[in-house]
C-alpha cells in the first residue's frame, strides 16, 4: 500500500515539473515575441509605414494583454494615437484617445486612464482646446498621485503653466511653478523649465527689480548644475538685460538667434527699441513682425507652392465659367428680344384680320343696305351714315390698339435692355476685381518662391561642404532636398583624434522640416563639444526636442565616433536606416526616433578597428528613389553598387552612386530629400 502511494507521489511530481516547464518555455517566447513587436513598431512609426504600423500595433497589444503587461499595452494604443495625430488626423486621434478611455474603464486599468487623459490633453493643447485640455492634465495628475506615487508629474504641470501662459494667468503659471518645484521626484531639467517659467511671469507682471534678479539668479544656477540651457534662456536672458537698461546686451541676444528665427528676431527687436524709447524704430519692427507673422498664417508653408498654383488654375477656372455665363445671358437676351419681335407682329396681325373681318361686316351691311334699298328709301341715308360713322370709330379705336400695343412693346424692351445693361456692368466689375485679385495671388507666389530659395539658400550654408584633407582620413558628404527647402542632415565635428559625425532625416517635409533640421544640427554640434558618447548624445537631444513638441516632429539619426589613432568606431542608431561598411550593411540595436517621448534612453554599440574600410550612411531618399513606375532604387541595388566600388574615394563613390540614382529614376520628380555620407580611415 505504502510503496503505491509512492508511485502516485512520485508520478505527480513529474507532471508538476513537465506543466511548469513547458508553461516558462510559453512565457519566454512570448516575452521575444513582444520585445521584437515593440522594435517593430518604432520602426514602422519612423517609417510611416502606415499599414505595417497598424498590423504591429494590434499584434503587439494582443501579446501584451495575453501576459497581462498592462503598461506595454496601453503604451502602443497611446503610440497608435500620437502616429494618428501626427500622420493621419487629429479627429481620428482623439477618436483612439476616447476609445482607450473606455477601454481602460472597463478593464479598470488605472495606467490605461492615465495614458488616456495625458494623451487627450496633448491633443486638445496643439488644437488650442484649453479648457478640455487643463481637464484631461488635471486627471492624468490626480491618477499618478493616487495610484502611481513613485512618479514625477513635473512634466504635466509644465504643459499646464504652457496653457496658463498663452492666456495671461499669471497666479496659474506661478501656481503650477511651485508644483513642480516642491515635487523631490522633479529632475533637474524640469526644475530648469519651470524657473523659466517664473521669469518669464514675473517679467510680463513687471515685478519689481528686486525680486526678479533674485528669480534670474536662482535660474542661473540651476543652468551651472544642468549643464546647458532650455529653449527659453535666450526670453530670459533678454528681458533681464532690458530691466537692466543692458540695451546693447539684449541686442547681441537677438542677433544671436539663427536665421530661421525671423518672427522672433523682429519681436523682440520690436520690445527692444520700446523699451529703449526709440518708439519710431519700434512702431517699423511692430508693423513687420505682423506682416511677417500675417504671411506665415495666411501661406500654409508646407504647401505654398502647390496651393498658389491651384488657386491660379481654380480663379482661371471660376473666370473662364463667368464669361461662359455671360455668353448664355447675352443669347438668352437676344432670344428674348426675337420673342418680343415675333409677338409684335402676331400683335400686328391679329389687328389686321379684326380689321379685315370689320370690312367684311361693313360690306355685308352695305349688301344689305343695297338689298332693302327700294323697301327702306327712309333708312337709306341714316343707314350710310351709321355705317360711316362706326366705320370712323373703328379705324381711330383700332389706331389706338396699335399705338398702345407699340407702347407696352417698348417699355418691355427698354425695361429688359436696362437689366441687361446692368448686368453687364456687375459682371464686367466682377471680372475686374478677379483679374486684380489674380496680379495680387501671382504677385505674392513669386515673392514666397523667392524667399523659399534664400531659405535654401541658408539651409545649404548650415551643413559643411569644405571637408579636411588627410593622409589619414577620406571624408565626403552631400544633402539634396525634394523641395526648396528639406529636412535632411549631415555633420561632422573634428576633436583632436575625434571625429563625431551624423546623418538624419526628419519626419514630414517643407519648412518646418528644415527648422526642425536647423535645431537638430545646432544641439548635435553644441553636445559634441562636452566630449559625450554617441548614445549619450541621442538621449540629450531627445530630451530636449521632446519638450513642447505639440506637433508631434521627430528625427531619425545615426550618430557616430571615430577614434583617429585606434580605428574603433562607437555609434548610436535612433531609428535610422543601417550603414554600409565594406559592402555589409550592420547589425543595429533598434532606438527610438529622436523627438517623440522624453526620457528614453538610448543605446550604443562599438566596432573594433575599421582602418582601410569604407563607412556608407545615407536617407532613405537614396534606397527608396522611384522612377516613373514606381519602381524604387531598392537596398538590394544600393548595397551591390557600394560593394562593387568599395575601392573608390569617398568623393568618387558619392557622385558615381548620384549618377546611378539619376539613371534610375529617369527625370521623375525626387519624392524625398537625399542625404549620403561616406568616411574611411586610413
């Protein structure tokens, strides 16, 4: 009996240990399966692979809520509503937000309502619904506190006091300040934005001196342990030389400001020459900031180009219709006039035949008369006379007919020659005021065409084309944009034995693309000089671009770190395109583009010694290049050309590549900027 029950024991240990190791083995692969959709999806979302993005995210918070990973679930719904927003519609987005919302109520995922209402609130923001979107923050806040104390709501806050601020709440944004600076949890970067914030309040307020050089100061210490400035230093900065009267100081602070900062350089030039009283010079920067600011707003940069060309086409269109309209009234009016012609003389003979069929009763009687001649010698001659008499009366009765039919007939002619001739004068004036409204159109898109080509201008001037000559050292790069401006890049700075280098490609085209681009090159330049990894540099940059990004822009990025004597290269890829190395494209580790969420960090790698290779970075506007067909260039052909002249200079290996592009595509119209970099190390 004893030795069953220990075969029973012994055979239910062994089913226990086969059931938990088959369930681990489940857990695991589904663990890789997830963390592989994860990459997918940011590289889809980096891609606008619009289709694929979808597929990933379902896919992804299907596994997700199968391993009850309710943060990796929410976080894809959230990313579905911010590529939604971003690339699709803002309606459709907000649509997704609520559908989370509801979601997360019945599932009473408190995580999922936080994602929700933070969601919900930056959209609302960028849509300038303030109220709905302070609502959405205050509820994305109360739930951290409540159910997630361990983290910081500094950067809630901070997009409340940005609210706040667009509508003069000074007690709000001084409010929400002190949020932010009590909160322990708040990291330096946060506190830094948030004294900027109360600079800039207690400057609007027009605080005494007193207590904003003690603000400032504060400020300025915080910046000395951050390492670096925020987007608000040079505002600061500004108002605080103005309360000095350092009048020349807050001039070199505006003239520091790129070019691309135009609306800005002639506000505060504006405020500038206001505050020195110089109200003259002031009122002419005033009237050109609005104007400038006027012509921003009214042109839709993304498109000006195309919708200056459709309006000409639709106000060609609407005039070509107008003068057709004109043609079918100018028919209709001679219709008209034949119509009253041919009722004239149907007037005309109808009093003709009741003239004739009175002759023929006055003969009838005359017969009559003549009938009864010998029996009537009495009535004879009142008869005549009777006969003449009616006959007198409807000759002068049928003259009248005539002459008020004649009458009537001419009002009606005049009265439609004057609605006609009034007419005509509207629309000869209407077609006046479109042929001035078309000079005026036509006048504007050449003026904008102009500026977009200074702007190219500018834009080209910002990435290197003198490259250094070296025994030991190859380096050649070129940038050509779809449009007259783009939002590719490249760079390269030079350190002793260091040389830092990068290519990127950011989201969307047109100009906020470039301004995006110029903002990404100056932080790239400004990091290299603190001597900081590759990866280091990616997380930097993505803080700082993450904040305040309403519009959801974001940048794709290799960046790299030659070491000159060694020969070993440390890189970071946020969400770029592989390089080429001898012919191979390399191994990535998938980053997030840089731009989208604040916080992340990014990861690096390390190749050994790479003396004698040759490195090819380059956009997805070379692989992707489509011909008439469109048929792409393709990775397959791009990575057999380079390997095939892997012996070729830099310099040669870019334009004989360039060359290649162009035989593909046969003269169709770039639809992406084209961005290629090439270095080898001697």
């Amino acid at each position: 009996m004893s030795t069953a029950i220990t075969y029973i024991r012994a055979f239910m240990l062994v089913l226990f240990l086969w059931t938990s190791l088959n369930g681990m083995a489940q857990t695991t692969a589904d663990s890789e399966t997830l963390e592989k959709l994860r990459k997918d999806m940011y590289y889809h979302f980096s891609k606008h692979n619009n289709n694929e993005f979808i597929e990933t995210v379902e896919a992804l918070k299907k596994v997700a809520k199968a391993l009850k990973n309710e943060k990796d679930y929410y976080k894809a719904y959230g990313n579905q509503a911010v590529y939604t927003s971003t690339n699709i519609s803002r309606g459709q987005a907000i649509d997704i937000a609520k559908a989370i919302y509801k979601e997360a109520e019945q599932e009473k995922s408190y995580y999922g309502l936080f994602t929700a209402n933070f969601v919900l609130g930056t959209i609302y923001s960028a849509l300038l619904q303030h109220d709905e979107a302070r609502l959405r923050y205050q509820d994305a806040i109360e739930i951290l506190e409540q159910h997630f104390p361990e983290e910081s709501t500094a950067a809630i806050y901070l997009a409340i006091c940005k609210i706040e601020r667009a509508l003069n709440h000074t007690d709000k944004v001084d409010e929400y300040v002190k949020k932010v600076l009590d909160d322990s949890k708040t990291s330096m970067q946060h506190r830094l934005n948030a004294m900027s914030y109360r600079c800039m309040n207690l400057a609007y307020m027009k605080a005494p001196m007193e207590t904003r050089d003690k603000a400032y100061a504060e400020r300025e210490e915080l910046k000395a342990k951050y390492g670096h400035d925020d987007n608000f230093g040079y505002i600061v900065d500004f108002d605080q030389a103005v309360l000095h009267g350092e009048f020349d100081r807050a001039k070199r602070i505006i003239d520091q400001l790129p070019d691309n900062h135009k609306t800005s350089k002639l506000l505060y030039y504006s405020k500038l020459y206001y505050a020195s009283e110089d109200y003259k010079t002031a009122y002419i920067y005033e009237n050109k900031y609005w104007y400038h600011l006027d012509s921003i707003n009214s042109a839709q940069i993304k498109k000006t180009s195309l919708d200056m060309g459709m309006m000409i086409d639709k106000v060609q269109a609407e005039n070509e219709a107008k003068s057709l309209r004109l043609i079918n009234k100018q028919l209709r009016m001679e219709e008209m006039a034949h119509e009253l012609k041919q009722k004239e003389m149907q007037e005309q003979a109808l009093s003709m035949k009741l003239e004739n069929e009175k002759r023929r009763l006055q003969e009838s009687e005359a017969l009559r008369a003549n009938d009864s001649l010998m029996a009537y010698n009495k009535d004879l001659r009142l008869s005549e006379i009777r006969s003449k008499l009616e006959a007198r009366e409807n000759e002068a009765r049928t003259e009248r007919i005539k002459w008020i039919a004649a009458g009537v007939l001419a009002a009606i002619a005049i009265f439609f020659i004057a609605i006609y001739a009034n007419t005509r004068r509207k629309q000869l004036r209407q077609l006046k005021a479109a042929y001035d409204k078309l000079e005026e159109t036509t006048a504007a898109k050449e003026r904008i065409e102009s500026e977009l080509r200074i702007a190219r201008e500018i834009q080209m001037a910002m990435v290197p084309h003198e490259f250094p000559s070296s025994k030991s050292l190859d380096i050649y790069a070129q940038m050509t944009p779809a449009k007259e401006v783009g939002g590719d890049l490249y760079d390269f700075v030079l350190l002793d034995d260091k040389l830092y280098f990068c290519v990127g490609d950011v989201s969307g085209k047109g100009v906020p693309a470039a301004l995006f681009m110029s903002m990404s090159a100056r932080l790239f330049r400004t990091l290299c000089n603190y001597s900081l990894s590759p990866a280091q540099i990616a997380t930097s940059m993505n803080n700082e671009l993450a904040q305040n990004n309403d519009n959801g822009m974001f940048v794709t990025m290799f960046i790299g770190l030659l070491n000159l004597k060694s020969g070993v290269l440390e890189f970071c890829n946020a969400g770029h395109n592989p390089p080429i190395l001898d012919g191979n494209f390399i191994d990535m580790e998938p980053n997030a583009p840089i731009g989208l969420w604040e916080g992340l960090d990014y990861e690096g790698q390390t190749l050994g010694d790479i003396t004698g290779m040759q490195l090819f970075v380059y956009s997805d506007g070379l692989n992707e290049a489509e011909n008439a067909d469109n048929d792409q260039y393709s990775d397959e052909r791009m990575q057999d050309f380079v390997r095939k002249h892997h012996n070729l200079g830099c310099h040669q290996l870019i334009d004989s590549l360039e060359q290649d592009v162009e035989s593909h595509v046969n003269g169709a119209a770039p639809s992406d900027d084209l961005t290629m970099l090439c270095i080898r190390k001697y």
